[in-house]
C-alpha cells in the first residue's frame, strides 16, 4: 500500500462523514500536534533503554502503533488538503540535507 | 517512491553520519514533535482562508513542503527505530475508526 | 500566591512522591509538550467564534482550566530544576521584544 | 512581580501593536505550541546528563531562558484571553492530585 493509497482512504472517509468543513489547515495541523502529544506521552517518563525496547511489551507496542499511526494518517490528510505530495517534498528534502550535512559530520550538525 | 524506500534512504543518510546514538526513540519523538512546532508556526496567524490559500504563494508553498517533509522524515525514522510498520498501523486505524465513527455521525464524533 | 509558592510547592509533592528521577530537564519538557498537546485537543475543530466562547460554558472552562493548568505546572517545575526565574526570564524578553517590534509595526512582525 | 504583572504588560504590549485579531484562543494555542516546540529543540540530542547540566553554559542558558520565556509568555497571553487565573487554576490541580496521587505511590502513577 502507498501513501497515495492511504491519502486516498482517509479522503473518503471524511467524505462520508461530512467533515471536510473540519479538515482545514490550521485545524488539521492542530490534530497532528495533538497526536504527536499523545505519542509523546508513551514515552515521556521512560529511561532511554526502556523506551528502545518497549516495542517488545505486546501492550506497549499496541499503543505506540497506534499513535504513530495517528500521527501520520494525519499529518497524511494534511498534506492531501494542501496539496502536496509528501513523499516528493521528503526526498527533495534529503537531497538539500546531503548538502547540508556532508557524511562524517558527526554531532556537530546536530548541534546547530 | 513508496514509503519503506523512504526509511531505507533515512537509514543509510543515519548511518554514513553516525547518527544512531543519537537517533533514540526518546529523541526522535522530540525531533518530530519540534518539527510539528515549526509546522505550526507557519499558520499560527493565518485566517482560516489565508492558511487555505497559502500554498498557492511559491515561497509559502516551499516552505510547507520543507516543514511537511520534516514532519515525515522523523516520523517514518523513528517508526524505523521502533520496528513498526506505518502504512500498516495507519490502515489498522482506520478500520478501527470506520467502527468507531460510522457514516454521517457528523460532527458529534470530534466533540468527544 | 505567586509562580515561587506554586513551584516549592510542586518540588514538595514531587520529593514525597519521590519522582525526582522522573523529573529530568528532558522528561519534563516531554511532559510540558504532552499537556499542550491535550490543551489544542480542546480547540482544534471549534471555529474561531466558538474557541471564543468557549470558556462561557462551565463544563467546558472546567477543561480548558485544568490543561492550561497542567502546562503551568510542567512549565514551571521544569524551570526550577533548570534553576531559571521565569518570571525574570519573561520580562527580559517583553525588554527585548519592544525594541525589536516597535509600536504599530502591526502585522509585518508577525509574518517574519 | 507576579504573573497578574506580566499579563498586564502583555496585553498592553499587544494593545500597543494592534495585535488583538491575531490573539485569538485558537491561534495562541498554536503559538503556545510551536514555542514549546523551539524549546524541545534546545534539548532534543543532548544526553539526559547534557541536559541535566546545559544551563551551566551561559550561552546554552541564555537560549533555554529565552525559550521558556516565550512558553510563559503565550501561556500568561492565552489565559488572559480566555479569562482564566492561571496561579489558581494550578493551584487546584495540585489540590485534585493530592487526592489522585497519594505520597509514595511512586513510579506507578506514571505509568497510567
């Protein structure tokens, strides 16, 4: 399945529901923040080893699927109402970063 | 281009810059929600038509599609990390949503 | 009551509940994110007329009371355990922010 | 000074630059966010010890400062707006989590 293909469901089904008035821009990405709240949530209280493995834990990983998945059927509609191909924008944008951060830079890009 | 491609490419531009260290699941959902934040500040004082009519202006445009793409960048990395598969996760969601909201339920479902 | 009595008073039910290792600069910044996140659920599909009137209706002011609540009290244990005065952080930067937008700039400043 | 002050100096601040349509609930909830946003930023790929001792550094300091004054700012702006006392408002949260977290209940309250 393609992210087209997912743009494609989720457009119907706010078809059916008669929410396109709802999905605007600025709600829409007010939703995918929210989202990411609830996927940052999961994690907020564990160590840095507990959150690696806590995909092993069957509940756990229930719920983590389940924000990621949130987040991008969001972050999915958005784009669709905006009209952007996301998967375009995103290899346009590791062109720009192989640029940017030339291999071997180590840390220091992240320290910017 | 699908969306494990997509990952694939992030893995290999991680590991040539030796970024897995840094690339724990804590710290990813950091960076995604940091990314959402810069998402936002583009439309934080729009009119709700001013944001819908924002990628019709070229620089605008660019800059959503640079936000977006950043958005789904971490997100897809960090599904990476943590060993879920997102496009599934996304359609396990909405079969559970297309239960959860029936047809023309309308508005009610987002008052929750 | 001012911001220092509500921070002694939240490093004390922290200490007796002994949730000091949770408490670390990063976690609490997860944490002040998660409770923003929770308050944007609260307005993202009103329209701008209701997000207006919202707090007119008691059940609604009662949630939106308790969520701009929490980010307070994330905010400001977080800042006492970076060692930071925010109030003195705030006003330093309403200092610096009248030199940078001065009066009637109007919107200009707010599309940089 | 207390934060009645800052909210004063803010609404004067905004008053001063015609600022009023754009402070609307719904748009200072996004700029809330995308402020917390810079702030996680700050701290995003630092270890939990990085960030444990970060404001030791003037410079990283003055960054995180700046960052969780901004935070307070839009915080104080967008319960001014909605007419809500935040120092009595946390205040009764704490009360409520007195009662819902009884001293020594630990890490179990965490991980609800």
């Amino acid at each position: 399945m393609t992210l087209e293909d997912l743009a494609a469901r989720q457009r119907a089904f706010a078809e059916a529901r008669a929410w396109g008035p709802f999905h605007t821009p600025k709600n829409l990405v007010m939703a995918l923040s929210a989202e990411v709240g609830e996927l940052t949530e999961l994690f907020q209280w564990l160590t840095p080893d507990e959150a690696t493995s806590a995909p092993q834990d069957p509940a756990a990983r229930a719920r983590i699927e389940d924000e990621l998945a949130d987040v991008l059927l969001y972050l999915t509609r958005l784009a669709d109402v905006l009209g952007v191909d996301l998967i375009a924008a995103a290899h346009a944008k590791i062109d720009r970063n192989e640029t940017r951060f030339p291999p071997n830079i180590g840390r220091a890009a992240l320290d910017r």
